[in-house]
C-alpha cells in the first residue's frame, strides 16, 4: 500500500510537501500584506492550504510505514520526530487562509474587516508562513542528511 513501482509513497509526497509548503506560505503571505493579490490569489492559495493540510497527514503516515522497514536508527528518528510536527505548522496556514478568504468575501460584499483586524491577520500570515517554511527546510535538512549520509549513520 505505501509503494508504488516499487518506491516508498513517502518519498513521492515528501516532493509535494517541499514545493507545496513554501508556495503556499509565501502566497498567504502576499495575500495578508497586498489586498490587490488576495483578490486575486487568495483562492488558489486557499486550495493549496487545504491540499497541503490533506497532503500532510498522508505523508507523515507514509514516513511511518518506511521507518518501520528501516528500523530507527538516530538520524530517521530525528526526521521522523520533525516530520510529525508539521501538522502543526501546516493547519496554520490553512486557517490563516481561511481568515483571508472571510476578510475577502467581506470586501466584497461592502463591508471590510477594520483595518486592526487586517493588520493581525496579515501577521499572523507572515508567522504562519515564515514558520512553516522553515520547519520545512529542518524537516527536510533532516530527512536529505538521514539519506546521504547513510541512514545507519
């Protein structure tokens, strides 16, 4: 079930988690602190925030499933242990673009978030973002060291 021709799943959707994260968090990004590309982004960026919160979990389990045939030595214990945090950085994301979506939708109607409001999602979408991407680079420094250097190692 976690192969396919041959290669372990997770080594597929890590690649869609590495691409996805940080496009994702830099669009929230410029959607929190630019109002004229979240009228235009913040749809898309909505979508790959609930993709990368459906494509998290699925990832994690496949990592499990390959931890498991190779045993646990230190350096896959290290990414296995960063890997499962990444839910939490990544349900952030989606519920800062929710946020946005709602402050867009109001726009639209005619009656805006006030500005205050504004000001505390676009930071929350500038935390959100920055710290999603850089437990993506820990996540994935640990899993690329764990391969070449040898996973024993």
């Amino acid at each position: 079930m976690w192969t396919f021709h041959g290669l372990p799943v997770h080594v597929l959707l890590v690649h869609g988690i590495v691409v996805l994260v940080p496009l994702t968090a830099v669009l929230l990004i410029v959607c929190g602190v630019w109002p004229a590309a979240r009228r235009r982004f913040i749809w898309p960026t909505a979508a790959l925030a609930a993709l990368v919160t459906a494509l998290t979990p699925l990832t994690i389990e496949a990592g499990e499933w390959l931890q498991k045939r190779l045993g646990s030595p230190p350096r896959i214990d290290q990414h296995a242990h960063l890997g499962g945090q990444m839910l939490y950085f990544v349900v952030p994301l989606l519920i800062t673009a929710a946020l946005l979506v709602l402050a867009q939708v109001r726009e639209g109607r005619g009656k805006p978030l006030g500005r205050a409001l504004l000001v505390a999602v676009a930071v929350l979408a500038v935390a959100a973002g920055s710290a999603a991407m850089v437990q993506t680079y820990r996540v994935g420094d640990s899993g690329a060291r764990a391969v070449w250097t040898g996973v024993g190692s």
